[in-house]
C-alpha cells in the first residue's frame, strides 16, 4: 500500500502517517524529518538547506527528489509526508509512479488557517520547532502552501485515489475517516 498526505503546516500529515504506518505496518516517511536530521547532523546537505527552511521556505525540489528516488527504489509500500510539496515533485512523482505502475492513495487533510496558527505556537512551546518560531516564519508557512504546495495537490485531485479529509476534527476521527476510505476501494 502506498500513501501520500498533503495538508498545510501542522494539518495531522505526520501524526496520521505515524498512526498508519502502525497500523498497515508501512514505512513513514516524511521529508521534514529526513531534512531536519541533515541539519542537525550537519551534513553538507543539512548546511545547504538550514538558511532556507528556517526561513519558512522549502528545500529545493532537486534535493527533495534526490532524497525520495533513493527512498522509492528501496521499499515495497510506504506512506509520505510532506511530498510532493511542489508542481514539480508533483510531476516528477507522477512519472514515477505511472512508469512503475504503483498505485497510490492520496489523502489532503483539510483544516482551516486559524488551526495552522493555534497549533504553530502549541507545537513551539511542546516541541520546540524552529518552523514555528515566529509569526513571520509561520505567516511564510502558510504562504508558501498556498503558492506552491497546493498546486501540487490541486495536481493530484482529478486522481481516482484522491481524497479530501476534514482536519479540523479529532485525531481518532480523521483516523478512522482515512482507514474506513482506504478499506472501501
């Protein structure tokens, strides 16, 4: 089984994968953690990337897709987090995807803007994210999904797979929401 989600900062994306990935015994894989461990690893790649994401901006779509191909080639099943963020990880996706015929079950996790701030600063003071560190990098957050990422979903939503969650209720709902939509195809 193989699972994209997509939704704005702090939508539930990586909750709901972890929670799946329990559950269909699939690898998770969200970019943001695969980024945030080259930044602190210091990695070459981690010090290429560190100026931009602290920002608020996203990595660039070559890294990203370097980093997602060798993932891709290595597993049989998984659930992403946090890819495809750009109209051209979305068509770089998509070819793949289609080339190695693998179907895929795309779910956006809808939530309004509001939420994206309130859980922005619960997320600062529990978790301590640089991502979410002011209103300027959060305000750029958001804007940045707007003017890139929700291109790559719009992308993908004429796809027989593709879903729309609403994110605004509890974690066990959207839960069982995505579970119930993955079991009745």
């Amino acid at each position: 089984m193989n699972i994209v989600l997509f939704g704005m900062p702090t939508a539930g994306k990586g909750t709901q994968a972890e929670l799946l990935s329990k559950e269909y015994n699939i690898p998770h894989i969200s970019t943001g953690d695969i980024l945030r461990e080259e930044m602190a690893n210091k990695t070459p790649l981690g010090l290429q990337i560190d100026n931009i994401m602290r920002a608020g901006g996203l990595a660039p779509d070559g890294i990203v897709n370097n980093i997602i191909v060798n993932k891709l080639n290595k597993l049989n099943g998984w659930i992403f987090d946090g890819y495809p963020r750009s109209i051209n990880q979305a068509i770089l996706f998509k070819s793949y995807i289609d080339t190695n015929n693998i179907d895929v079950r795309f779910f956006f996790i809808n939530i309004n803007e509001n939420l994206v701030w309130e859980r922005s600063r619960i997320r600062l003071l529990k978790e301590n994210r640089f991502e979410d560190a002011s209103d300027d990098v959060i305000k750029k957050r958001i804007d940045v999904f707007y003017e890139t990422t929700q291109r790559a979903i719009e992308f993908f939503s004429h796809e027989e797979n593709f879903r729309i969650i609403d994110g605004n209720k509890s974690i066990n709902d959207i839960f069982y929401e995505i579970k119930t939509l993955i079991k009745g195809r």
